[in-house]
C-alpha cells in the first residue's frame, strides 16, 4: 500500500472514531472540532486542558496528509497550520481533536 492510500485510510478511521466520540459523549452537531498536528507534549496538555480528545500517531507525512483529508472530511477550512521551522518536523507525530467548547472544569477545593 503506497504513502497517499495508507493516509487515506488513516484518515477515514480517524474520521469514524470522532464521530463516534461525538456520538458517545452526546455532543451536539454544531459543535466543531478543532484539529492539530501535535508533539507529545501538546498532545498531553490538551488531553488534560479538554474532555474528550481524539489523537493518532503517524509519521509526520502521514500526519499532514491526514490533516488536510480530516480537515476536508469534516467540512471545515483548513486553518491550524504550525510553524514547522520552529516546532521540527519530525517532533509532529500526532494528530489532535479536540472541542474548544468543552474543556475540563477544575475542582474547585472544599473549605470545612
């Protein structure tokens, strides 16, 4: 399977498993999310910033074909582009979605 089908393929099961998160967790159809290329770091400070996240791994060309065809799948414009001279191709080795709405409620501490 050449680079293009495999990032295709990556992509539509991707695709299904933020539908079905969105679906699980009873989100509502207006409520977009917002997709990222992501370093392991990014990848866990969102994950604790934002509930419910979806991220994959891939190889850095996998992750910007599957950005674009996320991107595409969902309707929306391509628009969280990072600053690869920064940020190091090779450190990108996730994709992220999140829901910019619905980020996680701190505890708030209980006085006695």
């Amino acid at each position: 399977m050449n680079n293009k089908k495999s990032a295709e393929l990556k992509a539509k099961e991707y695709l299904f498993d933020l539908r079905n998160v969105a679906i699980g967790n009873g989100f509502k159809p207006d409520e977009k999310w917002l997709i990222s290329f992501s370093t392991q770091a990014y990848k866990a400070v969102i994950g604790k910033k934002y509930y419910a996240t979806v991220a994959t791994k891939a190889s850095p060309e996998d992750v910007f074909a599957m950005f674009a065809l996320a991107q595409t799948g969902l309707n929306h414009p391509i628009t969280n582009t990072p600053d690869i001279k920064t940020i190091g191709l090779n450190q990108l080795q996730y994709l992220i979605a999140y829901k910019p709405e619905r980020e996680r409620q701190q505890a708030m501490p209980i006085n006695f």
